[in-house]
C-alpha cells in the first residue's frame, strides 16, 4: 500500500499522509545529518482558521478543534468564534482530540505524534513521535485522565494506563481470512457498556472490552472503508466511503445498511439522545432523529467538504470542513 492510495482513500481523502513543509524540512535535515528527527512548532498564524480541520472535542463548555500543521482552535461560544491556541510543539495534521473534562486532553496525528494538555488546550505538550516509523495515528479515545487508546495505520494501536507518559503497542491478531494484521483503523468510539469501538478498512470493526487491550473483530459484510462511528441508544452506527451507512442494534451480530440516498463519503458522525448528525464531502449533511434508523438527507449549497460534527444541547451542531471551522451563521 503506497502513500497516495493512502491519501486517496483514508478519511474521505482529507488525511494528507505527509506533515507541514518545516516539519519535512526538519526531519529530512535530522536523518541527513544521522540525528534523530525533531519536532518543528506549530506556527501561530493569521489564516489559522481557514486551515483544515478533522477532529472536535468538548473540553467542559469550551470546543477543541485540530487539523492541518497542527493548528489546534478554540471556541467558548459553542463556536460562533474561534482563536489558535497559544503553543503547539509540532507542525503535523492532527487527526483526532479526546477530553475527560475542561483541562485534561490529548490529541494525535502524523508522524505518530501525541499531545497533551492540562489546560484546555491553551498550551501543549509532546508524549510520543515516532516520525522515522511514518505509522499515522488516526483516532484518541481517553476513558479517564489515565486510561486512553489511539490507533492507526496498519493495525497500530497504543494503550497507556498512566495519562500517556507511557505508551504500549497492542499487538493485533490477524483478521479473518488474512495472514496479517494490516488494516487501518480510522475511528474511535465507546459506547454505553463500556466497550471501544475502531472502525476500519474491508467493513470492519474491532472490539474491546477491556479499554484497548485485547481486541475481537466483526464483520458487517461492506467491503469499504468505515471513517467513523457513534454508538447511539441500544445500537452502533457507522459510515465511510461513498455513502455507505451501516447500523446494529445486537452488538454487531447483524448489520442492516441504511439508504442514504447519496454517494457522498461520510467522515463524521455525532450522536445526542436519539439524534445522530452525519456530515461528508460535497456539503453532505444527514440527520436522523430516530437512533439512525432513517436519515433526511440534504446538501449545502456550497457544496464544503465537511470534516467532522458535533451536537449542541440546544440541538444545533458545530461544523469543521477542508476549510476551516463552518461558519455558525451558515450551519
């Protein structure tokens, strides 16, 4: 598997498999030199928040947003407005943030990075790189301030029990039908019980019960990619590549593909009550106000290629896209 099928396919073709131009520079400098890679910071930018952006968390009543060349946004309006964070010690897309309250998260990306933070996401700090391995984390779930997961390309999954001071890679068994444990995994989600939830490649969904450290797999009879995934009432809903939308109310024994009525990839899904949002690429925007059993489908007329979503108490949501933050005037 090649970079640009990577790039193609992975996150509905908005994860770039390579990092911002200074981090580049840096690592290619480091191994030229025989040093080990350095992390470039982040720069604090005036068009930060036209930067893309994949990954959204609740921080208390603040929302954290990262993306491209590790812009890290933040909003305490439930975002009508949006500033950069202070400090961020890499210069690489963030994929995915994870909080456990208003001052404790974590966010991943290439280059296998991991950052933390103790104050809401002002200011940053680097757990984990692993550049030299070019393994991208894709997806953070924290259960606690000090259990949490992140995963990855090729069936890379890390676990740590100590707020991320130390991280363990889970060694996967291969699924079925394969000699290798090589799928990616995309996404991260919990659900009522306890359980973690990873969607992947060839319709697939890992399974672990004990907080990311042995894993089971299930099929759900797709063939692509799932780039998200919510659980929601007494099911688990996931979607991906070319409007694909699957949903199962018996722990993933059986799977019934709900319509969707497009062929626009999905890369968000985000649950509150009975209600899950779906958002995808050419200004897709699906809701469904019945666990995802049936979904209103409709399309912006901007046609943005949306990112990622999440739902407000007063049942608005807050968009992210390629472009930046979605305007709140336009949602």
């Amino acid at each position: 598997m090649n970079n640009a099928f990577i790039t193609r396919t992975l996150r509905a073709s908005l994860v770039a498999l390579g990092c911002g131009l200074a981090s580049l520079a840096a690592i290619a400098q480091a191994s030229a030199d025989g040093a080990p890679p350095v992390a470039v910071p982040a720069q604090r930018v005036a068009h930060a928040l036209q930067a893309e952006m994949l990954g959204i968390a609740g921080a208390g009543p603040r929302f954290v947003a990262v993306g491209d060349h590790g812009v890290v946004l933040l909003s305490d309006d439930a975002g009508k407005a949006w500033r950069q964070a202070k400090s961020v010690p890499v210069d690489v897309k963030l994929n995915s943030t994870s909080f456990v309250d208003a001052k404790q998260g974590w966010a991943v990306g290439h280059r296998g990075v991991i950052l933390h933070t103790q104050d809401g996401g002002e200011t940053w700090a680097l757990q984990r790189m692993a550049a030299q391995e070019d393994r991208p984390l894709f997806a953070v779930h924290f259960f606690d301030a000090s259990h949490g997961v992140a995963v990855g390309l090729w069936s890379l999954v890390l676990v740590t029990d100590d707020g991320g001071k130390s991280w363990k890679e889970q060694k996967l068994t291969p699924p079925p039908g394969s000699k290798t444990a090589d799928l990616n995994l995309l996404a991260l989600f919990a659900d009522g019980k306890g359980r973690l939830l990873a969607t992947a490649e060839k319709g697939m969904l890992l399974v672990s019960d004990d907080q990311g450290h042995a894993w089971r797999y299930i099929e759900t009879g797709y063939k692509g990619s799932f780039w998200t995934g919510v659980a929601v009432d007494n099911a688990w809903v996931v979607a991906g590549l070319r409007g694909s939308l699957y949903r199962s109310t018996d722990d993933g024994a059986h799977w019934d593909r709900i319509d969707t009525h497009s062929t626009s990839s999905i890369t968000g899904l985000a649950a509150r009550g009975s209600r899950v949002l779906a958002v995808g690429l050419d200004g897709l925007v699906l809701d469904s106000q019945d666990g995802g059993a049936h979904f209103k489908p409709a399309l912006r007329e901007d046609r943005l290629s949306l990112t990622a979503a999440t739902l407000l108490p007063d049942d608005k949501a807050i968009l992210l896209s390629r472009s930046g933050p979605v305007d709140a005037a336009s949602r």
